[in-house]
C-alpha cells in the first residue's frame, strides 16, 4: 500500500502523538541528567525536581520584597492585559471588517488602509508607542491591538464579501434596509468567524504581550522570564513557558467551546 | 516522515542536546565573547589587528574572539560553555556564571566605571532625596540595580522608598523621553543620551562608588588550568593594546571608537569616566589589594538579597570568592570565582 493511503489505527493515532511528547522528553532528561553530574549548580537545563521546586517557590510562597504569590500576580497581570487587547482588538475588527465588508463607500477609504497598517510591524513601531501610549499598561494593551486588529478586520472584511450576494437581495426584498441587513445577515454569520480569527491570532498576541512585557513592566508572565533570564534561571523559565503554552491552549479550547455552543451550524451543521 | 528517518531525526536531536555538555580538556582552539562597552573595545581592536592571533600563534593555539549584541546573552552563552572566556562585570560574573555552578576565573581586571553609571532625573538641580517615591526605570537585577542601591542608602534611603521599574537598556532612552519616566539608571552610551537631554540632574554616579563596577575578562577556570597558554595569549594581547592606547595611538583609538558607534571625541569622552588599567602592575596592584576583597563582599551582599545568588543560597556567603595570596570570602569549600593576578603580573613583568 502507497504510504499516503496508510492510516494509523485508534490506539496508533495516540501513540503516534505522544510519540514526539515522549521523545523530547527523554532527550531533556538524558541531556539534563548529562550537565547536571558534570556540575550540580547547572542551570541551563534544570532537572524535574528543581524546576517543580522554583514553580513552588512561585506560586507557594509570598515574595520576599513585595509579599505577592509571584505566578498568580504575574498571570493576572498578563491575563487582563491579554484579555483587554483582544477584547478591544477584536470589535475593532469585527466594525471595521463589516463596514468595509458590506458597505462599498465605506470599503473604498477602509480596505487599502487596512492593508498597509496590517503590514507595519508591531515591534518595528513599539518607540513610537511609547510616546504616544506612555510606558504604562496602556502602551502594551495597545501594542496588542495594534497587532492583532489590522488582522481580524481584513479577515472579516473577506468574509463579508464571501456572503453571497443573493442572500443580500433576498433580504433586500423581503424590506431588509441597511441596518438590519448587517444585524440580522452579516453579524451572525461574522461572529463566529470572529471566534476562530482569534483563535489563530492568539499566538500572535501572546508574542506581543511577551514583547511589550520584556521592555518595561513590574510584573508579568513574559516580565519574569525576562528578569529571570538576567541570571540564566531556566528553572523558573521553562516551566513559565509551560504555563503560558496552558494558558493559551486553554483560551483556544475556550473559544472552540463558545463558537460550537453559540453557532452550531458553523463546523458543518452538527449540533 | 516514516520511522526510520524519525528515529535518525531524533538521535541527531539527542546529540546536539549532549553536544552542550562539555568538558574542559587540553585543546587547541580558544573562542571567547565581548559587548559594546567603552572598556571592552579593546577586544575588537586586538582583533582586528592581529593583535590576538599573534600572541596565540606565540603559544602555538588558536583564539576566535567574537562580539555578541546582547550582554545579557553573551554571559548566559558563556556561562552554558559555548565561550571559553567572556567580557563581565564582577556582579554579573558572580551572579551568573559563579551561581551557576561554572567555575569562572577574573583573568584580567580591566577597568572600574567611573562614572560610566549613573542615576538620572528629570529636572534642574535635584539630588538623591528627591527619588523619594519616584518610579524608577532601568534594568532590573544589573549593575544599574546595584548602583541605585548604593546611591539610595547615601541619601539615607532604601529601595522601599522607590519602585523599580524593569526597563531594558534597549529602550531605556526612547522610554526616558516619554512624560511618565520621572527617573532612569543606566550605562553609557546610553547615559550619556539621557544626560544630554535639557532639564535633567544626574544626581549620583560610579565615581563615587570607584571599584565597586569592575569590568573583567572572565574564563573557565579548568580550561585556563588545563591550558596556561590560552590565559598568557589573552592577556599579553590585552596589554599590548594598552600599551597602544595609553600612548594615544590614533588608529587603534579611532578602530575602537568607530566600533562602539561613535567618533574619536566622543569614545574619548567614554573613556574619561573609564578608570583603564593601562599597565598591568596597577591591574596587578588593585587585584591583590585589600579593598577588592571587601567590595566583593558588598556585591555578594547586594546578590544574595536580591536572590541572584539562586535557591541553594542561604546567605550571602554561600558562594566563594577567591582573592591573591589565599584569601577568601565566604565558603571556602565553593569557590566559583576567582580573582587571580598570576597573568597580570607575568605580564607587568614582562614574561609573556
């Protein structure tokens, strides 16, 4: 049988996942193992035993210097942070992309601006940001939405413009004006595809929040790693990587919950 | 992929991952790292001269001397035994390296900042007082950290009368021209950017503090035992280098200052608040002093109770700190770093 028609079995299908789980993970542990008997005091590749006590350490016991459980203030700091720029990111994507979307005198001012501020990076601008945002929170909330905004709208304006035109005729005869063609056509088919956007832009603005935390914070999950790094506690940092790569895939099983639960139609009909 | 090239993938994967576990053994080829500095230009010089190959071809080995951008990454990058030697503070070298289990050894002991740091306020005519519950940006945990805190308790205050805002020196002078930032710390050249903006008082710096911020060549400590040669290379290029500055050599002055992204006036002007060891008996004589020991002491300190001496640390004097003639501060049974003026003074002596 020609590879491309091999199918793994229901017990392969797993094993063939965590398949590449289990191999990092020896390599680490025969890699870590390797530098620690070399030299006890390692640090670059820590072993099981000191990366759980540094998360400990973490989230157990009050900070010496300011009395806070550092992991939990470091995650709700990046958590409002994340969840007001992608809050904010994500209605200014879903007006800008049904205005242009929908409304062709709308499109023509909106569509060619969208394109270009899409292709400024983020990063590239993050100086000026600090001018015009000042260095507190609001800089990096808008250092999120400035990233991921451009995005959704575009994405949204095209599927705005994949709705077929008859639908819009239809309502059109059947005395639909402007206003409820949006409310009642456009948004509830947008709003899902909203969801999904975010989904694929969570990445991104994770590595933005990440950026604009690395430049000037007090706290924060991409703060401590960039503090940290100062003297190479990887303990401390590979576990936070963890924990960020948690709190992402939990915010993408999140919105997959909410789409399937609001618009059951979406993923092909099932309910 | 089927498995049998997965298998290859990851036995590959796996031998890189080994490949970072090194050991120090006799070798031939040397590579050490550096960063943009005013001290530390000298290694671009040496370089680029010749300088360095020279010496190395004298000892019958081979040194590759590399310029990395980021300092934080060159130290962390020597620390993981990539670099066999790498340019540092004496902070740095004790809360990286030292902590981190790499036994490091203080080849050369270049220079002090002498004004090279230095705390900043916006306004006209302001002292350390007036920090009293500013915000204050700069690089958390650097010697930045350690300078503020020197210049706090001068003024009779501590960091509880601050907030410290983590800022990278990066950005640290696009985010001083912003409205919020009242207060920096931070290193030339940036300093001088921030110093040069109307309106602001420097209002302390590491003149007043001199020897504390050391600027050192650091190198393991095994592959300096195993191979005598590679520190007398080093150090010989050093000082012929010094030499050359010392009598304003205009060329090598104008290579390093192009280097460090400035003109001869300017990396002149660097220079002055650079306390150079330009002969190696007053590196010599400095290395074997009894002041070193005890401003090591005060770093250590400082270290502990920001908790960068890591978590094995129950005090200040959990890590040694080896000093000429046998003395040592905290445990002698961990010495992790070493000051040793064996090559500075081989070198005074001229037996290079």
């Amino acid at each position: 049988m020609r590879f491309i028609n091999r199918q793994p079995g229901r017990g392969g299908r797993w094993l063939l996942a965590l398949l590449p789980l289990i191999l990092f993970a020896l390599v680490y542990g025969i890699a870590s193992a390797a530098r620690l008997t070399d030299n006890p005091d390692d640090k670059l590749l820590p072993g099981l035993t000191q990366m759980v006590n540094a998360m400990a350490r973490m989230a157990f016991e009050a900070d010496k210097r300011s009395g806070e459980y550092l992991l939990w203030s470091d995650t709700a700091a990046s958590l409002i942070r994340l969840g007001l720029g992608l809050g904010i990111a994500a209605l200014m994507g879903l007006v800008f992309g049904v205005a242009a979307g929908v409304f062709p005198l709308l499109r023509a001012p909106l569509s060619p601006m969208m394109t270009v501020v899409s292709m400024v990076p983020p990063l590239a601008v993050l100086p000026i940001l600090f001018i015009v945002f000042g260095l507190d929170e609001l800089s990096k909330v808008m250092l999120i939405v400035i990233g991921v905004a451009p995005i959704l709208a575009r994405d949204l304006e095209q599927r705005a413009r994949e709705i077929p035109q008859e639908l819009f005729v239809k309502a059109q005869t059947l005395g639909a004006n402007s206003w409820t063609l949006v409310l009642r056509v456009v948004l509830p088919q947008l709003l899902s595809r909203l969801l999904v956007s975010l989904r694929l832009m969570l990445g991104s603005a994770w590595l933005f929040l990440i950026s604009a935390e690395a430049i000037s914070a007090t706290a924060g999950l991409g703060y401590r790693i960039f503090l940290v790094r100062r003297y190479l506690a990887m303990d401390v940092i590979l576990p936070y990587v963890v924990w960020i790569t948690l709190l992402a895939w939990l915010m993408d099983w999140g919105l997959r919950g909410l789409n399937r639960w609001l618009f059951p139609w979406s993923e092909g009909g099932r309910t | 992929m089927n498995l049998r090239r997965l298998f290859g993938v990851s036995v590959l994967g796996l031998a890189a991952l080994l490949g970072l576990s090194a050991h120090a053994a006799p070798k031939k080829t040397f590579d050490v790292c550096w960063t943009i500095y005013a001290g530390w230009m000298p290694w671009d010089y040496a370089q680029a001269s010749g300088i360095v190959s020279k010496w190395a071809k004298k000892y019958g080995i081979e040194i590759k001397v590399t310029q990395l951008n980021d300092y934080v990454e060159s130290i962390n990058q020597y620390t993981a035994g990539k670099f066999d030697g790498c340019t540092m503070t004496n902070m740095d070298a004790l809360t990286i390296p030292a902590a981190g289990g790499v036994d490091s050894t203080a080849l050369i002991v270049g220079d002090y900042s002498s004004g090279n740091d230095g705390i900043v306020l916006k306004g006209a005519g302001k002292t350390v007082k007036d920090l009293k519950g500013l915000d204050v940006n700069l690089v958390e945990l650097s010697v930045s950290h350690y300078l503020l805190a020197r210049g706090l308790q001068s003024a009779g205050l501590s960091e509880k009368d601050v907030k410290v805002v983590n800022t990278s020196d990066a950005d640290i002078v696009a985010a001083f021209a912003t409205s919020q930032v009242k207060a920096a710390v931070a290193w030339n050249p940036q300093l001088s950017e921030i110093k040069a903006a109307p309106g602001t008082s420097l209002v302390f710096d590491s003149s007043k503090i001199p020897g504390e911020i050391l600027d050192l060549m650091v190198v393991n400590t095994q592959t300096l035992k195993d191979n005598p040669a590679f520190g007398k290379a080093l150090t010989g290029a050093w000082y012929e280098v010094m030499a050359l500055m010392k009598a304003k050599n205009a060329a090598a002055l104008t290579h390093m200052a192009k280097a460090s992204g400035t003109d001869l006036p300017g990396y002149e002007a660097q220079l002055k608040t650079t306390a150079m060891y330009y002969t190696a008996a007053d590196a010599s004589k400095f290395t074997t002093s009894a002041e070193l020991p005890a401003i090591m002491k005060r770093v250590s300190q400082f270290s502990f109770e920001k908790g960068l001496l890591g978590d094995g640390a129950k005090s200040a004097d959990a890590i040694g700190v080896a000093f000429p003639g046998g003395k040592v501060n905290g445990n002698a049974k961990n010495v992790k770093l070493r000051f040793d003026a064996t090559y500075m003074q081989q070198a005074a002596e001229g037996k290079l």
